[in-house]
C-alpha cells in the first residue's frame, strides 16, 4: 500500500522582520505564538485554523532550512469562508494594497474567487472564497 498525505500542518516564511510580519499576518486574523522544539530553542509562529507558519529571520534560519532562504519568495492562497467584498473592505480600511481582484481561479477542490496582495517582504498573498 502506498502511504497518502492528509493537509498542510505548516510552512516556513523567511522573512527580514519577524515583528513587521506579526503586525502584518495579525491584521488578517493570525495569531503570534512562541514555541520551543526540542532542541531547546524559542521559535515563533503565525496561527491560524489548524495551520501555521513558522517564521524564520533572514540570515538567523533554523536548521534543516530550505536549500535557497529568500525574504519574499513566497507566493501561497489562503481559503476564508468570508465574501471577498468585506476582505476589499477590510483591506481598504488597513490601507493593504490590493494588487489584483477580485478574479476568478481554479484552487485545490474547484473554482475560487482570489484577491492578491503583498505583505512586508513582498510575499505574495492570495486569499480566495471558494464558490
């Protein structure tokens, strides 16, 4: 038998900031965390549902780390259950750019409504309804 994957636990963001990018994901409903693995070290997490990304500072990675750690390589969706007209709005009122959308894509399990935007290190950020 050959083993299956479920979900996403959690994906690293370099990121050049760690405090500009906790003030950044909270406006979007993260939550800051500290976590300590078992190598003793205190590490720090953006959560969300039952996801998180670990944020790792420019130049500072933990180890293992991906072969090539960039500030702003990044480029993922994130689902929310909300109308993106009041995500327009929400934005609108934090002064976060809206760089394209609302338009039409294909996610994971079908057709999606997407707004993009960029966070502090330039990451590409979709958030997406599913339709």
């Amino acid at each position: 038998m050959t083993p299956t994957l479920s979900h996403i636990d959690h994906f690293v963001l370099t990121v050049t900031n760690i405090s500009a990018t906790i003030s950044f994901y909270e406006q979007l409903g993260m939550q800051a965390e500290t976590f300590h693995p078992t190598d003793g070290s205190a590490r720090t997490a953006l959560k969300f549902g039952k996801q998180k990304i670990n944020l790792h500072q420019a130049g500072h990675e933990f180890e293992p780390k991906a072969k090539s750690t960039t500030a702003g390589s990044a480029d993922f969706c994130l689902i929310t259950p909300d109308d993106l007209s009041d995500w327009v709005t929400h934005l609108n009122t934090l002064s976060i750019a809206i760089e394209d959308g609302p338009v039409l894509r294909t996610g994971a399990t079908g057709k999606i409504g997407s707004l993009y935007l960029r966070d502090p290190d330039g990451n590409l950020i979709e958030i997406s309804r599913y339709l």
